[in-house]
C-alpha cells in the first residue's frame, strides 16, 4: 500500500492542473478550489499559506464564476426555494453574530467557515450547467473523499500511528475535516448512500467495478474510527436502504445476514458497537435540551452567537463542552428564526430530490444516472440528519454542497422533461 505522505503532492498537482482548466470551464476551478481548502494543501505546503491561496484563489475563482451566463439568476429566490431560506439562514446568522457573546469567538469558530462554505455554494450554483458537469462534480467529490479517508484507513490496516483512547486506538487523519473520530465517522456514514448509488448509477463494468474502491475505503475508515455513532449511522444506512427498496423482505434479510457475516469477522465493530449504552445516548441528547434551555430559560431568543455554544454552556450549565448534537447547536446559536431557517432550507432540498425523482419516474427513467443520484442524496441527509444527534456540524460544507446539487439535479431534470416534451409535440 501506498504511505498517505506520497500521495499528498497529487492534492497539489490537481489544484494546480484543475485551477488551469478552470479558465475555460470554471467548474474544473471549483474542484480545484475544494481540493485547497478541504485537502489542507497550505497545511503540508506552507507556500500556499504564506501566499493566501485559499483567499486569493477563492476571490478569482468567484469572479470567474460570476462572468458565467445566468450567473444572477441562478442564486435569486425565485430560481429555487433552497436560495430562499438559505438567504433566510444567513441573515440569522448575520443577526445572530451581531449580538454574538463573543465576537471574536464566534468569527474563528463559525463565521470565517461559513462564508467559506458559502462562496462554494455559489460557485458551484454557478458552474454547474449540464448533466455531463453533474457527474465530472460527484465523481470528483468522491474521489476527493476516498483520498481523504485513505489515510485512517491506511493506518487501521496497517497499524501505523493509531491514535491512543480510553477505549482503545483509533485511527485518525492527522489533521483536517476526518481529524475527530466521530467526524471522520460522520463523514464517513454521509459519503456511503452516495458512492453506493454511484456504483449501480453507471453502466460501464470496468468503471463500476472503479466505483467500488472508495465505498470499500469508507467502510475501512470507518471501522478504523471506532466511533459509536458510526455503527449507528451504518445501521441507519442498511434500514433505509431496505426502506427505499422494491424488495423489501427479500434486501432486509441479505443485509441481516451481511450485518451478522461482518460483525462476526471484525473484532472492531463488535467492540464499538458494544460500547453503545443508554448513557452514551443521554448525554448527546443533553446538548439538545441545553439548547432548548438556552432560548426558553435564558432569553436569547436570536442566540448566543454563531459558534459559540460552548460558551453559553459554560456560562449557564457549568461546562464548556460543544453540543454534540446538530439540534441543540442550532437553537443554541441562533435561537428561534434560525432554527426555523434551517430547517426550511433542509426540508426544501428534500423537496428538490422528491421532486426530481418523481419526474423521472414520469419519464420512465428510473435508471437514469440523476436518478440514482437523487436517491443517494437523499438517503445520505437521511443518515447524516439521524447521527447529527451526536454531532454539530451546523456550518459544515456538506449541507450546503448538497443543497447545491439538488437544485442543479432538479433544473437538469426539468430540462430533460422539456425536451421529451417538445419532441412529442412536433409533427
């Protein structure tokens, strides 16, 4: 196997090659741009920091993506009701930040972020113009991820570097987004619904059986983590997998006896999984009823301040401990309006994906790459809302890649029903 340490100068040939191609096809700069920012290239190439890459490029990027036809119109309200209540979440958080309990807290520790996450949003809203940009984008979101994972799943093969806990060694990337094992596992249970749907959504074998590599490397990460909630999320994955599935009866039982078959030959899951009590359940569900007590009892009803729950919590409850649970965070942070602007805007991707299956299924393409996409999407905010329980990534970007793509997975979809549409009507 190949050391993660030889592989990190690809992140750096594929900035550098994609930013290139990024001229012409702005879309390629986009994922050059993700690589920057979520690969830590200025972390293990101080030159990018000392130079501010992710600034500089970010801001040319931008301004490439804004020359783009319809650019304005892409992220108008009246485009999509996910720019609707997204511009609804982030006047909360504007609101929200100006009374914040610690500025300077709530800039490192949310705000900066966010605006990052919300320049990829638009550039991504902006880029994205045809089915073909749909899957050069997933393909390479998950290529992005699998290189990611590689390195904790590396190491738990290998036995290199675990990282030392009270329950045991874990295995960890040494720094970035899978740096946590509960986020490396999160990460992990969101990235399996789609690469799953990704390998039966294409048609070449040679690629499909490409395809399986990175769901097998999130598995391995995953187990590598040894992360309660990732068994949790994993479980939640199968069930609805069977949920959504035409053979109910018949997939419930293989992944039943899959479930048992790899339980039994991992020693790892067994032993995660084993430490999964009640205790371990209530004390994620205190974040949420600190959250409640935040805005019912304590009076912020716009919140502490984006990112700054930890604060408030050691402020009002005596420990400043973050939420661990995605609820409890978002009505800590920012009170009701907020609250109620998130959801919307989650509930409204879900409406995006429903909607675009639904007219699939009217055209007979069920089989259809967008479709299987859809569904993948869907079932993958299903598992992530589920672990989010025990987890707070509130301005983490894969909401928001994924409220992307629903709209440009719908727009696509309604342009394909266009066309069907206007073939029929000729003579």
């Amino acid at each position: 196997m190949l050391s993660p340490d030889l592989l990190r100068i690809i992140t750096v040939v594929a900035f550098v090659v994609f930013l290139a191609i990024g001229i012409k096809k702005p879309l390629w700069a986009v994922i050059g741009y993700m690589i920057l920012v979520y690969c830590k290239v200025s972390s293990y190439f101080p030159a990018f920091a000392a130079m501010k890459a992710e600034l500089i490029f970010g801001l040319l990027i931008l301004l490439r993506v804004f020359a783009s036809e319809n650019f304005k119109v892409k992220l108008s309200s009246h485009y999509n009701a996910v720019n609707k209540y997204l511009i609804f979440f982030v006047t909360c958080v504007f609101l929200s930040f100006l009374i914040a309990m610690d500025h300077r807290y709530s800039w490192d520790n949310a705000v900066y972020h966010f605006i990052k996450v919300l320049f990829i949003y638009v550039m991504l809203l902006g880029s994205i113009e045809s089915k073909q940009d749909i899957k050069i984008f997933i393909w390479s979101f998950v290529i992005m991820f699998a290189y990611l994972a590689y390195e904790p799943a590396f190491g738990f093969l290998t036995g290199i570097e675990p990282s030392r806990h009270v329950y045991g060694d874990v295995y960890i990337a040494d720094i970035g987004i899978l740096a946590g094992h509960v986020a490396l596992a999160n990460n992990m249970n969101q990235m399996m619904p789609i690469s799953f749907f990704l390998i039966s959504a294409v048609s070449n074998k040679k690629l499909r059986t490409l395809a399986i590599i990175p769901l097998l490397i999130f598995f391995i990460a995953l187990i590598g983590s040894a992360s309660r909630g990732g068994i949790i999320g994993l479980m939640v994955f199968g069930a609805t997998l069977v949920y959504f599935s035409k053979n109910r009866i018949r997939n419930a039982v293989v992944l039943g006896v899959l479930a048992i078959l790899v339980f039994g030959i991992s020693g790892s899951l067994r032993s995660t999984g084993g430490r999964i009590d009640r205790h371990a359940v209530e004390r994620r569900l205190i974040g949420l009823i600190h959250g409640i007590e935040i805005v019912r009892l304590k009076g912020h009803v716009l919140g502490v301040g984006p990112g700054c729950f930890p604060l408030a919590r050691g402020k009002y409850f005596g420990y400043t401990m973050e939420s661990h649970n995605i609820y409890g965070r978002v009505l800590g942070d920012l009170g009701i309006p907020g609250t109620i602007a998130w959801f919307l805007f989650i509930l409204q991707i879900f409406r995006n994906l429903i909607d675009s299956k639904k007219k699939l299924r009217a055209l007979s393409m069920e089989n259809d790459f967008l479709y299987k996409l859809a569904m993948g999407i869907q079932i993958s905010l299903i598992v992530r809302l589920f672990i989010s329980l025990a987890s707070h990534g509130l301005y983490y970007f894969y909401w928001y890649v994924m409220a992307a793509l629903s709209i440009v997975i719908l727009k696509t979809v309604e342009s394909m029903a266009e066309n069907v549409k206007e073939k029929e009507c000729r003579p």
